[in-house]
C-alpha cells in the first residue's frame, strides 16, 4: 500500500484494487495553488477555481484500476474543490463520501454523494470509514482498509491561537481539542497511519496538537499536513514524534510517495 502527498491536507491511499483520496484542493502540479491558498489562509473563502489538471491526481490516480473513492472532511475550499464532482464522468464507479456540512453550506447536492455525520460509517467490502469530531467544522475520518488503520484529521487540531488569545480563549480550544481526543481514543487507541495538522501560523506552540495527538494516540506512522506549506516547519515534528516511538515521515515535495509496509 502507498501513501501520497497530494498539496496542503489532500492525500491519497492506494492499494492494488483501490485509490482513497482525500481532502483533495488542488493538484500536485498546480503553479497557482500556492497563492489561492494563501488567500483561504487569510480568510478569503471566496476562491473556489478549479485550478490547471496538472498533477500526480490527473495524471496518475484517476486511471488507476480498481474502486475509487473520495473522501471530503468539511466545506472549506481549501479542503473541498467541486471539480472532484466531475471526476464521475470518467469514473462512474466513484464512491463519494462527504462530510454532511457540505450538504449544510450548499456546496454539492443530496444525491452527489453519501454523506457522514460524526459517529457514522460508511462501509463496503473494499472500506470501512467512520466519521469523528473536528474542532473547527466537518469531521475527521479513520479507515480501515487493507488491513491498516489510518486516520486523517480534517481541520481537527488544538487551535489554540495562544499567541493572540487570553489563556480562557486558549484553554476552552485546547479543552475542545482533548475532547475529541478522547473520544477517538476511546474507539482506536492506535493507528497505523495518522495524517494531522502541523501549522506554524498558531505561533510559537504550533505542534502542541500534534504531540498531544501522539501521545494519546499510538501512531506508527506520522505525516504532517496542513502547514501552508513550510515544510522545514513541519518536519521539525520529527524530533518529538521519533523519541516518542512514531516513524515521522519529512515531506519535502508534492506528489510525494510513501511506502506503507503491509
């Protein structure tokens, strides 16, 4: 099985008679998508371009035999891109499986996809996914597939702003945070893969979700995600992930491709 770096938090999992992709924003090959991201990093949900079909998405992992899936864990543009809708024309055979906020902000209709709330499932004889908390909108997802638990994060993270908050503001987000931790622990105290928020914009304690993530949640495998993208910032986590038993995977390039061992 193998794990790929698509762009921002947009991953794909693919196996020999399957392909998950998720949170897909733009392509791996997309010059413009780094400036539109910064727009939606600042605040401007209006840009919703579909951006140039340049990438390992179109190029490679859309004609890959075997069921295709695509998962979304929430409306933000920078999370979900309608394009992924017209995938369906040339894979008809395409399971969507959307976070049912999509439904609520009116970006896709009820019979485009089926549609998760957290605590439910979605389950075939290819993949089991159930849909968990976020502390911002949508959900985060953990599937089994392959024989491997994997967990993607969505926009769940402790989103305390510590630097621009009272520590009642801080506190109450990271308590949010703990919560949906919990929750998680509760069902899959481990997992084999964990694709989770690094993000140097929360300021000088920026991994504090990621290590309590880690140190809640045995992980084998860590990949950071979400982080705008300053990679030698993301990939300081390793220090903290490695001493705490994680094989942290740096990544260094979109379209990047990462073994995961059977």
């Amino acid at each position: 099985m193998e794990l790929v770096y698509i762009y921002h938090s947009g991953f794909a999992l693919c196996g020999d008679d399957f392909t998950v992709i998720m949170d897909y924003y733009r392509d791996s090959g997309d010059s413009q998508a780094q400036s539109d991201l910064n727009r939606l990093m600042d605040g401007n949900f209006n840009n919703q371009g579909t951006g140039t079909l340049d990438g390992i998405v179109h190029d490679e992992l859309l004609h890959r035999p075997g069921k295709l899936y695509v998962l979304v864990s929430h409306f933000h543009p920078d999370h979900f891109n309608k394009e992924i809708l017209t995938w369906r024309e040339q894979r008809p055979d395409t399971v969507f499986v959307f976070s049912k906020d999509i439904l609520r902000h009116r970006r896709a209709q009820k019979e485009d996809a089926i549609w998760l709330e957290k605590g439910e499932v979605y389950q075939d004889e290819t993949l089991w996914v159930r849909a968990f908390g976020s502390t911002d909108v949508g959900v985060s997802f953990l599937l089994q597939v392959g024989g491997k638990k994997i967990f993607h994060a969505g926009d769940l993270n402790n989103w305390h702003w510590m630097d621009e908050s009272d520590e009642t503001e801080w506190r109450r987000a990271e308590e949010s945070f703990l919560h949906e931790l919990d929750d998680l622990f509760a069902y899959a105290p481990k997992v084999d893969v964990a694709m989770f928020p690094v993000d140097p914009r929360l300021g000088k304690k920026y991994m504090r979700g990621a290590e309590q993530f880690v140190a809640k949640i045995k992980t084998h495998i860590f990949v950071p995600m979400h982080f705008t993208p300053e990679y030698a910032k993301a990939n300081a986590f390793r220090d903290f992930a490695e001493v705490n038993g994680v094989r942290f995977i740096a990544l260094t390039c979109n379209g990047q491709k990462i073994k995961i061992e059977q």
